[in-house]
C-alpha cells in the first residue's frame, strides 16, 4: 500500500471517494512517518469497506 503526506497529514494512495484530500505532486511512500497524524477517512476501518 502506497501512502503520501499532505499538510502533515497522511493519506492513503489512491484516496478513497470519502476522503476529500487530492494527491498533487506529493511523493509517494510505502511506510508511515512517525511525526505525523492519520486521515481518519483513508487509515480507518468504515462499515462497508472490504477486508
């Protein structure tokens, strides 16, 4: 899974339609930095995604 940083925030790569949050030109990383927070519409589980 792909992830990248946006306003010191991290998202998952490609953003699912629930999170409003557009990848520019932001490099894209495989692992999570520790001194950022989490998009809790791209890093959290909903009701209805897939396992």
């Amino acid at each position: 899974m792909l992830y990248f940083v946006k306003d010191n925030m991290i998202h998952r790569f490609p953003t699912p339609k629930r999170c409003g949050c557009i990848h520019k030109n932001e490099p894209l990383r495989d692992t999570i930095p520790h001194d950022v927070e989490e998009c809790v519409y791209c890093m959290r589980s909903w009701p209805g995604d897939d396992c």
